[in-house]
C-alpha cells in the first residue's frame, strides 16, 4: 500500500514538473514571438521611412542634408569667421561676451562699458567683416564626419561658434544703437539673421536649439535698437522683410525628422553594444530598460512617437502646444512593456515644444513693434490701440497663439510695451523672466523706451 502511495506521489511531481516546464517553456515561446514580432515592425517601419524619402541611418542623413551639386557653400567664410572671433579682453566691462550686465533698454552706455565693446568690436574686425561675406551667401551646410557616431551625440564645434558670433552681433547691434549708426544696426541684424539661417541644414534637435538662440540674440538687439534709434520707413520695411523671411525657415518639422534619424541611431547603438554591466543597470534602476521584449518595443514605441510629433508639428502654434503634451501624456500611460519608449522617447523633443513656440510669438511681437514704428512715423506718435494698425500697417491685430486672445499692448512714457502670456495662458502684468525670482510666473516682453 505504502509503495503504492509513493508510486502515485512520484508520478503526481512528474506530471507537476511536466506542467511548470510546459508553462515555462510556452511563455519563453511566447517572448520570442514577442521579441520577433517588435524586431519586425520596428524593420517594416523603418523600410517605410525609406521608400518615403526619410533618412534612418547617419549615411542616409549626409545625403538628405547636403547641397545640391555645385552650390556655393558660406560654410567656407563662416568657417573663417570662427576662427577670427577673439573673446573680448574687458570681460568686466562688456556686456552679452562678458560679464557685465546691459544697462536698461533706452539708457546710454556707461564710458568704461562703451570703451569695452569698442575695443571688443576692434579686435574682432575681421571676424564680423568674413560674417558679413558669408550673410551674402545663400546656401550654407557645415561638413562634419556623418559616420563618426559618437560625433552625433557631442556638441560640434561650429555650433558654439555660431553661437558666439551670434552674441557678437548683438553686442555690435547695441554698440551702433549706442552711436545712433541706423545703417550699421540693420546690417548687424541682417548678419544675425543670415547667420542663425546658416544653421538650417543642421540636423537634430540641438541645430534647431542654436538657431533659436542665434534669432533671439538678434531680436533683443532690434529691441534696444528701436529704442534708441529712429530708422526710415525704408529700414523699417527691410527689417520687417528680414524677420518674416527669418521666421518662415524656422521648420520644427525637418528638425524631428532628422532628430528621428538620431533616435533610430540611438537604439541601434545600444543594440550593438550590448547591455551594460548588471551592477550598472542596478545602479542606474535601467536594468528593466535591458529586459528582452522591453527591449525591442523601444524603437517601434519612439518612431510612433516621433510620427505624431512630425505630425503635430504643421499645427498651429496654440494647437501644436496642446499636442505635443497630449501625445507625450500618452507615452507616460503606457503599460510595463513599453517603458522603455517612456524614458527615452521624450529625450529627443526635450526642450524644442517649450522654445520652439516661444520664438515663434517673439517674432510675432517683434514685427508688431515695427509696425508701431511705421505708424509713428507716419502719424509722430505711436497708437492708442493696436486696431489703429489696420489695416494699413498690419493685416489684422496679431494673436497670442498661447491663449488665443489679442496680443497684449499698453503705451507707455515715452514709449510701449508689447508681450505675451506665454506656456501658463495668465497675463502676469508685462512681469519679464529676469524681473522675477526663478520659477515664478512671467510674460515674453517686448519693450521700447523712446
């Protein structure tokens, strides 16, 4: 009886064996398939890009970036340029490349801080003479070695220089302001303007970012200029012709597709590289990152992100901005398996549906300064409201694409403010970012003292 028992004991273990290894052995299946099916969409997807134009890899990027045969690069000249730019040597006096901080818009320069950008400007002569050459130039790609992987994850040398040279413009546009140069302050922006557009074959989101700060360096020096200088109708007209073809290149939508390409890049790496150490993973909490089927779903999850925000991206600016975080919500809702899409996927967008929008309504407030300025020329006085702008100088009253409403004006002694209520929808009472403490609420001012 006893072996009988001990019999059916055995057989009972075997046959549980049977079923945990069963079980085991289904859902290592079942992974598999899983792991597959994510590798294949990921490929299919990836085809698709292809047959439609778009790049994928750092070799197809070169080729969708670069010039067409023949074309006259400014590159050359704007790579001179950078290597003429000499920091200024009063760092304590010279404001924008040193340490000195601008004296309020309408108000003249000090003696020491004049002296400083003067000798500034002297010393960098030949620099803003091979800018001003390039700006002459239409077309302009920066070479760097596409095929250098890591080179896609660093910053490239050229970037910082524009950069620079960009702040060097400002620093000469206040400096001309300063002198009352009417002429030389619309050849800086011109330059300014031309500069930030040599940027415009760049790829990836941190081009974009460049450009962006490059057009706002520009803008705050019109804003100062405006203040201090009377332009003819002439140059007002110019100036608003230089803004509204400057702010028509600004394509966020050829930014993601080619930050996309970095994306795919991206996760390949990884791919190839292998996970990192265990006690890594561990100690950086990425170690589900690196778990089979988790890992896979992250490229097809980041490409349909990166789809919807490409898509996003030829929406109104109010619209864009709603889109943009409801897509990013969507990817923080997802499930376990597709977490991986929800650490990395938002990397790639990082800070471009913030600033992106931002430049947009500054120059939206920088070409309805001009028109006031027109205005005034015209009338010798500036408007009660901005509906007197219509429709002789403006085609209707500009929209604040934050909330919707009219952009905000109120007339001041001697002179006006323009601004926006920005991310937040609240007028926070012309309240400017480096009038508050850092967090707090503020408005994008646009503000002329004369």
């Amino acid at each position: 009886m006893a072996d009988n028992d001990m019999k059916q004991g055995k057989r009972f273990r075997l046959r549980a064996w049977h079923l945990v290894l069963t079980t085991i052995l289904l859902l290592a299946g079942l992974l598999s398939l899983y792991v597959r099916s994510s590798r294949n969409d990921a490929e299919q997807r990836l085809k698709a890009l292809r047959n439609a134009g778009y790049p994928t890899t750092v070799a197809e990027l070169a080729e969708y970036t670069k010039l067409p045969e023949g074309t006259e690069n400014a590159a050359n000249a704007y790579m001179r340029a950078f290597a003429a730019f000499v920091p200024p040597a009063d760092e304590a006096n010279t404001p924008i490349l040193g340490k000195a901080r601008l004296p309020d818009r309408g108000a003249s320069l000090s003696e020491p801080m004049a002296k400083a950008i003067s000798d500034c400007l002297a010393s960098n002569s030949e620099c803003l003479a091979l800018l001003h050459e390039a700006g002459g130039v239409e077309h302009c790609r920066y070479e760097w070695d596409y095929a250098d992987e890591l080179l896609l994850w660093k910053t490239q040398p050229h970037r910082d220089s524009v950069k620079h040279c960009g702040l060097l413009l400002y620093l000469s546009t206040v400096f001309h302001a300063h002198t009352g140069d009417a002429n030389a302050v619309v050849t800086c922006i011109h330059d300014g303007f031309r500069l930030a557009e040599s940027m415009r074959h760049e790829p990836g989101k941190i081009g974009h970012l460049v450009r962006i700060a490059s057009r706002s360096s520009v803008l705050l020096g019109l804003e100062r200029a405006l203040s201090q200088v009377p332009f003819t109708q002439q140059q007002l007209e110019d100036l608003d012709r230089m803004l509204a073809a400057s702010v028509v290149t600004l394509d966020l939508n050829d930014a993601l597709i080619t930050e996309r390409c970095f994306a795919i890049e991206k996760f390949r790496d990884m791919e190839r590289g292998g996970a990192p150490p265990l006690k890594l993973l561990i100690h950086t909490g990425e170690l589900i990152l690196w778990v089979p089927g988790i890992r896979e779903r992250g490229l097809p999850d980041t490409l349909d992100y990166m789809a919807d925000c490409i898509e996003a991206a030829d929406l109104p600016v109010r619209e864009r901005t709603v889109r943009f975080r409801q897509i990013t919500d969507a990817v923080q809702a997802r499930s376990i398996p597709h977490v991986k899409a929800k650490v990395w996927a938002p990397l790639f967008t990082e800070r471009l549906f913030e600033l992106d929008p931002r430049i947009r309504v500054h120059f939206v407030l920088a070409r309805t300064a001009l028109a006031i300025e027109l205005y005034r020329l015209a009338t010798g006085d500036v408007p009660g409201q901005l509906a007197n702008l219509v429709p002789g100088y403006l085609e209707q009253v500009p929209l604040d694409p934050f909330d919707g409403a009219s952009i905000r004006y109120r007339r001041t002694e001697p002179g006006y403010t323009l601004w926006s209520v920005m991310e937040d929808g609240r007028d926070n009472g012309r309240k400017e970012k480096d009038r508050v403490g850092q967090g707090e609420p503020h408005d994008l001012c646009f503000i002329i003292t004369r």
